[in-house]
C-alpha cells in the first residue's frame, strides 16, 4: 500500500498534552494519528473516544512536575532530610 504524509500544525502546548496522553496509552502521536483516520473510515464519523476522566488541577501539576524531574534525570531533593523537610505535616497530629 502507497502511504501518504500528513502534515498538521498545532501549538506547542497542545502537542506536548497531547503527546503525553499517548505516551501514557503506549502510543506516539504518529500511531494516534493513523488510528484516528482508520477509525474515521470504518465508522463513516468522527468516533474515536480515548480519554482521561476530569483530573483535579493539582494531580495535573503533580504530574508535569512529575515528568520534568524525570526528563532532568535529576533529584529534586538532595537527601531524605529535605524530603521530609518539604511536607507540610502541620495537619498531622504527633
């Protein structure tokens, strides 16, 4: 079979969100895009429905700081004592 290229533009942002969605079904974005057109042509519509259920804003963040630490390889605490250090245990009784 002829394959054919695709050329979309997008901002930044939405790629990397999209990008990073995929990434966590196993999927890069080249392989969403080829199982979005396949499933346009077997339902005659717009139906492909993979999504997150809503997240709270703070697990969002948790998740991008997450991913940052990762792509530095690097720690962002040097030792236990400043993990610990970091928590806001003053809700926690003793």
């Amino acid at each position: 079979m002829t394959m054919a290229s695709v050329t979309v533009r997008v901002d930044a942002h939405t790629k990397k969100q999209a990008a990073n969605i995929a990434e966590d079904f196993g999927l890069d974005l080249s392989s969403v895009t080829r199982a979005f057109y396949r499933q346009i042509v077997r339902e005659h519509g717009i139906p492909l429905n993979l999504f997150y259920p809503d997240m709270p804003q703070e697990t969002a963040e948790a998740l991008d700081e997450a991913r940052a630490i990762a792509s530095k390889k690097s720690a962002r605490f040097d030792n236990a004592d400043e993990t610990f250090e970091s928590l806001d245990t003053s809700h926690v009784e003793q």
